[in-house]
C-alpha cells in the first residue's frame, strides 16, 4: 500500500474511499486487487479505466499497490461524485478548510432535534446547486457522514432525498484520507457521463474494472438510483457489447454484478449473457439492507476476457 506520511498526529494515512458507497468493494479487495495484480505482471506499464467508479475503492488500491500502472481514467455519471474527485485532486486544502468549518459547527449542536435541522438546511442547500466545487464537495461529504446508512440516493428530479442518521460524533472531516487520495489523484484524469465515454481509452495495455449499478436480486431490492437515470436491463446489455469492444481492441477487463442465479436458480441472465468469458463466483457481504436479516453473504459475480487461477471455486 502507498504510504504517505500523515501531517497531524504521527500516523502514516493511506488512500482509500472518501465516501460510503453502495456496491463499495473494500471487503473483496484482496480478490480483485490479486487478480488485477495477476492480469497485469506482464506489462511493462498499463493504464487502469473505470468506467463506474463509485466509492474508488478499487482504484485506490490499483494506484496504491500496482507499480507498473502509467495513468488512470476514471468516469462517473453522478456529477456530485465527479466533482468531488476534482475537488480533491486540484484543492484539498481549500477542501480541508471547509470541512474542519462544518464539523465544527455540526458538533457543537447539543440535540439530535438541533442536528437534524442543520442536516436538513444543508441538504437544501446541496439540492439549490448554486455552490462552488469546493463547497458542493463539502456538503456532499457532510450529507454522506450524517445520512441514513451512508446512502447516496436521488429522486426522480436528481435531488438527494436520503433522511439524517442521528449520527452524535461522525468523522466529517478526515485529512489525512482527503491528503493521502489527493496524491494518488494526481495521475488520474477525471471523466463524467455515461461509461462509453472510456472506449477512448481502449487498446493494449489497457486494463478496465467495470463495477456497474448491480442487477436487482428481486424486484423489492432495487437499489441503482445514484443517477436519475436508471440501469436496468438494456444498458446491462449495452455494457455486455461495450466489454465485446473492448476485447476486440485487444484490453483486458473484470466486470463485477450480482449472481441473480443464487437468488433464482432459473435466472440465468448473467450466465447467458457473459457466456463467452469466464464467469467466477465469489462470495460478498451484503450490508445496506434497512432488514437485518436480508444482509449477509452472498455469491457476486467476477467475469473477466483473460483466464485466471485466483479465484478459488466456492
């Protein structure tokens, strides 16, 4: 792991998510990061594309640990992410500053009434988007520590619905992390749109980790509204002719979804679909659930164009 010296208290930060994100990857890591590692040993340098970044946990790790990566691309279609990640990049300390501010103010509420209003100001005060860069990162970093379970989720019209946590002491503004990415982000150029916008970058030495919204497991368990826009079945599709492209254009690529087929046995959209690569099952956590008895392990698929040993059979 990159190790970049902490500036406050002593202790070396590490690059890692900025945010909480459904569909986060921190916990397969090890799998993913082994096989990108594994994908990759054979090029003198590679430039890593993710076309769905979300949280960045796996592009963190990637810049983190593999050496011979030359560049990154990253693309979202949440332009409050997207800019979030700029912010980071371009203005951290400007960013810091801000943060420090709202935690400070946050913190000195002495109710959880009081907490909630300020929550719900700020959360208005997101949806106007009259803010600078640095002051939409801020409240976008707010509302991610102080909402319900972390969420990021939109209505209809792409307005942050999410209700407060009741949170009493949540780490608003974390330096050391916002540094440490900053770094990293510096060799990283920085996309917003639809995923096709990364086919730029197809070719050899390419490798792209595609983590797109998840296939619902049933029709309850929808959770893909990052965006207005939904992603359902035909842009699963699209995505499934976007990776034939990328194959055809000589990149390597991992996609992860959900296993439809661990819920129904009959679903075999993935397995259809991905026919021609290699589909491998691993097994996740699944936490966001409002039921606890709905989290818990499940199968996740990893399919990739390139053969491979690490992925130990369930």
């Amino acid at each position: 792991m990159l190790q970049l010296n902490g500036h406050h208290n002593g202790t070396r930060a590490r690059a890692k998510p900025f945010v909480k994100w459904v569909g986060g990857k921190t916990q397969l890591l090890p799998t993913i990061g082994q096989a990108i590692s594994r994908a990759t040993a054979g090029m003198d340098e590679f430039t890593y594309v993710e076309p769905f970044v979300g949280g960045g946990a796996v592009l963190f790790w990637t810049l983190g640990n593999i050496p011979n990566v030359r560049k990154a691309v990253i693309n979202d279609i949440n332009t409050d992410l997207v800019t979030a990640y700029k912010t980071i990049r371009d203005t951290p300390e400007a960013l810091i500053t801000e943060l420090r501010q709202l935690e400070r103010e946050y913190r000195s509420l002495n109710s959880e009434e009081a907490r909630r209003e300020f929550f719900l100001g700020k959360r208005d005060d997101f949806n106007a988007k009259q803010a600078s860069n640095v002051e939409n990162t801020t409240l976008f970093i707010f509302l991610n520590r102080t909402c319900f379970n972390g969420l990021f989720r939109v209505n209809s019209k792409g307005g942050f619905n999410v209700p407060f946590g009741c949170y009493e002491n949540p780490r608003i503004c974390d330096e050391d992390t916002i540094r440490a990415n900053s770094e990293l982000l510096q060799r990283v150029e920085i996309l917003s749109g639809d995923f096709e916008n990364t086919l730029l970058c197809a070719g050899e030495n390419t490798f792209f980790y595609l983590d797109p919204p998840y296939k619902p497991l049933s029709r309850t368990s929808s959770f893909n509204s990052y965006a207005k826009e939904e992603f359902g079945d035909k842009e699963q599709i699209r995505l499934k002719q976007f990776c034939d492209i990328l194959t055809e254009r000589g990149s390597l690529w991992m996609l992860s979804n959900s296993d439809v087929r661990s819920n129904d046995p009959q679903n075999t959209f993935f397995d259809e679909l991905y026919s021609r690569y290699e589909i491998n099952r691993v097994w996740a956590s699944r936490i966001v659930n409002a039921n606890p008895e709905k989290r818990g392990k499940l199968t996740e698929l990893l399919i990739n164009n390139y053969s491979n040993t690490v992925f130990q059979p369930n």
